[in-house]
C-alpha cells in the first residue's frame, strides 16, 4: 500500500492510488506519495517530514 498526502489540505490516507476527489477537502487536488522506505519510519510507513 501507499501513503498519499493531499497538496491542499494534508489528509493522508492508505492506497493503490489516490482518489480523484480528496475525501477531506472535496477538492481535485494533487496526492504526494509520503510512503517512506527509511528505517526511522519504523511502521508507520509515512514520511511525516513531508
């Protein structure tokens, strides 16, 4: 799974891909891929950096 963030409002959500629609704002907004492949992660699997 990946983890996007919306460029608008930050909701973060878990997914094969991003929605069209954010389910937060109700806006077509663009998701960041914050999956983070970095040990520091641990499992939480989001870059929060980002």
């Amino acid at each position: 799974m990946t983890e996007w963030k919306c460029s608008d409002c930050g909701y973060s959500m878990s997914g094969d891909k991003p929605p069209e629609v954010c389910p937060s704002c109700q806006h077509k907004c663009e998701f960041i891929d914050v999956t983070c492949y970095i040990p520091e992660c641990k499992e939480e699997g989001r870059d929060y950096r980002l």
